[in-house]
C-alpha cells in the first residue's frame, strides 16, 4: 500500500487549494481569470481590492503574487499595482505595507493612476515642428 501514499498527498494538496479559493466553482473562476490555482498566505489588500499572497514552498519568483479585483474583469495590468505593493512583489523589500506602511511624503501623489494606452485617455504628443517630408496629395 505505499505506492499510494504519494496519491494520497497529492489528493490532499489539491483538496486545500480547492478549500483555500472558495470551493469547486470558486475555484474555476480562479482558474479561467488568472490561469493559475495556488495555496498561500494572504498578506494583504490594497485600496483598490487587490489581494497579494505569499507561499515559501515555492520556488522563488513565484513564490508572491497578486489576484487583482474581480471587478475589473480581464482588464486588468501591472500598472493597476500601488508602488508600494509593487517593491513587496519584486522582492525590493520583505516587509509588506501592512507591516510597515510607507511614509507619506508632501510631494508624493496620493491618488494611483493607471496605464491608459490602448484607451480613448491614452496621452497623444503633438509636435509643433514642421514635418521633413510632406506627404503627397493627389490633384483633384
């Protein structure tokens, strides 16, 4: 009966990440939105309802991730992270925000603004130079 030890463990495993997102539904939804189902550790939740967490049984690098709010829905990126998650996730600091808030700074911004290309708010420059090459127009 050792051969089914492993099985065993590995069945357990998956019963607790299973347990650990919310159940068997709870869990598909995981999966379709962020391609990944791990177990870890809930470190914490910034002011936009991001959830960060950590697990050390993995390896390096993957060991800390986010699962960004639902309510953005499949549009979401790395720019919606507050500055202060983004050092935690990258390994710059081993204290998160809510062991050791940042201090705040006159010049600092309060307010986060995400990455708007792609959108209808994406800054456009303008160029107030005459162009080299002028492009031709046909005779009408």
């Amino acid at each position: 009966m050792s051969f089914i030890r492993p099985y065993t463990e590995v069945f357990k495993s998956f019963r607790r990440i299973i347990q650990q997102n919310g159940g068997v539904m709870s869990s598909v939804k995981t999966m379709f939105y962020t391609d990944d189902l791990k177990e870890g550790t809930l470190k914490g939740t910034d002011k936009y309802g991001n959830n960060y967490y950590e697990n050390n049984k993995y390896f390096i690098g993957r060991n800390r991730w986010i699962v960004y709010n639902r309510n953005q829905g499949f549009c979401y990126d790395s720019s919606q992270i507050p500055a202060e998650w983004h050092g935690w996730l990258h390994y710059s600091t081993d204290e998160t925000p809510v062991d050791n808030p940042p201090v705040k700074r006159k010049w600092m911004v309060d307010v986060h603004k995400e990455n708007l290309s792609g959108t209808k708010e994406c800054y456009v420059p303008y160029s107030t130079t005459r162009p080299k090459i002028e492009s031709w127009q046909p005779p009408q």
